[in-house]
C-alpha cells in the first residue's frame, strides 16, 4: 500500500527485484548511487508504479541527495523508500548491465566507502547534524581518525538497535565503561528490595565475590523477593520498565583521574567543578527527576484471573473491580510456573520476607505439608485458617500476606493502595 494526501494506491503482482542506478553528472559532484526497484500494478487503474530502496546503506549526506532527488516524484512520504508513476523511472534512473551493488557505488568522497544494505538510514530533518551527539562524535572522530560519517551511520544502526535487541534478548548492554538493563521493573524497586530484605544481611552479602554470594542470596530468598509484584510498575496495561546503568571499573577509573586533576587546583576550584556540572546539566536532571517521579507514582502490580477463561494477568492496583476487562480475583491457580523455579511470581505472594518489620514470625511446625497452600480459596486478606477453605485432612499451616500488619491482621502492601503512591516502607 502506498498513501499520501490525494490518492490511495493498492499495488499488486510485483516483479523481480532489479538493480538501477541513480546517478549525478551534471554541477560539480559526480556520483552514482545503487538502488533496487520493484515494479508494481495498481488494482484500481492499472498503472505501473516502481518501488525503490537504496542497495546500499547511505550515509546521512548521500541519504538527503536520494531524497532531493527522488522524494518530489514519490507518492508517498517515507524517506526511506519512494513509490513513483513508472513515466518518471527513465527520467530519474538508469537500469544497470549488471547485479552486484558494488560494482555501481561511486562517491567522490573518499573517506565514506561503501557500506553493505544492512539497515536504512534515515535523517529526520533532512540535515546530517541533526544528531543530538554530533559533537560526540565529532569528537570521538577527531581522536580516533575515524571519517565523522562513517560514526554518524554506525552510531544511528547501534541506537535503532540497542533497546530492541535488550528486549527481545533480556541482556545487559556493555559499553565499556557502563553497562545497561533494561528491567521490567518501577524507578524504585531497589528501596523496596532493600526494605524488604535489610535486615537478612543484603549488604553484606552483596559484598562478596559472585561465587559466594549466589547460595547466601538464593537463602534469604531473593529471587523471589525480586519477582514480587511490588517491584512491578502498570501503565497503558502492561508493565513498565526502568534503565539502570552500571558503572565499570574502567568509568571509576576516569572519574578518579578527573576529580584528581580538579582537586590538584585548588578546593575553592573543585567546589565550583561540583557546581558547574550541576548547573551545565540542570535541564537533563530535571528530566531525571520527572520521569522517575512519573514511575514511582505508578500503580504497583497484581495477579488477576479472567473471570471469562481463567487466564491469568499482570494488572494495575488501582480499579480492582475491573481492569482492562479482568476482574480482581485472589482466587488464583497456586504457581504459574514450576515451583521448582525460585524465580516465581507466586512464591513472590506468599514469600514470608515482609516489609513490615515488626510481623510476627511464623511458628515452625514438625508436620508442613511438602506442597503450598491451595491459594484458590483464600478471603480477602489472604488468610486460610477458615476450615470450610481447606480439604478434609489437609494440614499444614497458611502463608501470611507480605506486609501483614501485627495488631491490625490487614495487609500493607502495595497492592492495597489505591491512589497508585508508594507506601511508606520504615
């Protein structure tokens, strides 16, 4: 389909995918740029159109002179494809003798050499300086001798990619001197770790080498400390998620060597190097500080079942009768996936880490059944000490809600909040 403001096309039977040649001979810059091209029928009147891509990926200057060359013609408005009347073809391009891109690529620039069709290159207000990190890379091209254009496309591959492939492959990003996460879940889901756990020893035991500290931090049960759907933020229906970058040993090290030159001028110098760097960066803080005080007002996460099909859903706290079309339901399968997992959103529910810090411990009895608790037929508050809520000959005895209160027997947690605010965690 090709749409612009007047006419809707509905192109059909398209032919062999052809090599042609967009070229430049006349003014000072000669160049010959490889495009590939589609014909195609139009179902309603029967006009030949042609689909044509660049063969190659343009740099942002080559980019702009295939669009001021080929846009005008287009019935479209995509700048990385156009769309043209099959009467216009003779007069813009020329068929190549032969199939292989390379062999009609030609740019008088020599410091920008061909880069194979990997990805489309597209420059959004038709001006190559457009990138907010041009001076980035106009300095990163100065100290590593690297041609500007050449880091300008492979700078815009990388950021088209990066948060895709994070998703899509749930791993972190190393760039050197800082790794980032793309994690599922709100802006302040350490405090609620921290408050969670702060008293089994976490910082401690974060300490330790990676070797040691999994068994201790697989003990105090923080897997499913993290699947909690405390941590969880719901917006637009589904869950949110949080960067968080990771300094390298490499980023402290140039941090160091930085504040040691300023230190070196003097304290009054170094006093207004703090102050400059706030100041030079004041507006990107202000971003900061809003986007997190965005998701941390954000409501928390709970499981729902569909009333409907009895699938199972992440939803928002807020709006518990109905949300998105699933009734609120504790009456829940007991796992969603193997409880022999400890990463488990279930086990997370009725994990006995509470946030409330002064919650009774539970008794130990010689006699637990090796299975959970049946969740299905709890009330309200979490609770199964009602006989008519258990089998005849069950024992056992019932997990408490995390964040039970100890006088007051209701939960605390957030998925009882209904304003969508983080409560408080003393």
């Amino acid at each position: 389909m090709g749409q612009c403001k007047k006419i809707t096309l509905e192109l059909i039977d398209p032919s062999d995918r052809e090599l042609w040649i967009l070229n430049n001979v006349a003014g000072e810059m000669e160049w010959e740029l490889p495009m590939f091209l589609e014909w195609r029928r139009d179902k309603g009147t029967n006009e030949q159109y042609a689909l044509i891509v660049p063969a190659v990926s343009p740099y942002p200057t080559q980019a702009m002179a295939i669009r001021s060359r080929l846009s005008p013609f287009s019935v479209t408005e995509d700048s990385n494809r156009w769309i043209i009347a099959g009467q216009h073809i003779p007069h813009l391009l020329r068929k190549a003798p032969g199939i292989t891109p390379r062999r009609y690529y030609r740019w008088p620039d020599e410091a920008m050499p061909l880069i194979p069709a990997a990805m489309p290159v597209s420059v959004e207000d038709g001006s190559p300086e457009a990138l907010e990190c041009d001076e980035f890379l106009q300095h990163v091209s100065k100290r590593s001798e690297i041609p500007l254009a050449v880091l300008r496309v492979v700078w815009q591959a990388i950021c088209s990619d990066a948060g895709k492939w994070m998703l899509k492959n749930n791993k972190s990003l190393d760039f050197g001197f800082v790794k980032l996460l793309a994690l599922p879940f709100r802006a302040n889901w350490k405090e609620i770790v921290a408050a969670k756990l702060g008293r089994s020893g976490l910082a401690s035991i974060l300490g330790m080498s990676r070797k040691a500290r999994r068994q201790q931090l697989q003990e105090i049960d923080l897997p499913a400390t993290l699947c909690s759907l405390d941590n969880v933020a719901i917006s637009d229906n589904c869950m949110q998620y949080v960067i968080e970058a990771v300094p390298t040993p490499r980023f402290t090290a140039d941090c160091n060597r930085a504040e040691g030159r300023k230190m070196a001028a003097g304290v009054e110098s170094y006093v207004r190097s703090f102050e400059d760097a706030v100041e030079s960066q004041y507006d990107d803080i202000i971003e900061v500080l809003k986007e997190n005080s965005r998701k941390v007002g954000m409501p928390y996460g709970r499981l729902c079942e569909s009333p409907s099909d009895g699938s199972v859903r992440i939803v928002p706290t807020v709006g518990r009768e109905v949300e998105g079309g699933v009734k609120s339901d504790r009456r829940l399968p007991a796992y969603i996936i193997s409880p022999h997992s400890p990463f488990s959103v279930e086990r997370a529910q009725s994990e006995q880490t509470l946030v409330h810090p002064k919650t009774p411990a539970l008794s130990s009895l010689s006699d637990l059944q090796s299975e959970p608790d049946d969740l299905r037929g709890c009330d309200e508050s979490g609770r199964l000490d009602q006989p008519s809520l258990r089998e005849a000959g069950a024992v056992g005895m019932p997990m408490l809600d995390a964040g039970q209160g100890e006088t007051s027997g209701q939960p605390m947690l957030p998925e009882h909040a209904t304003n969508g605010e983080s409560p408080g965690l003393a």
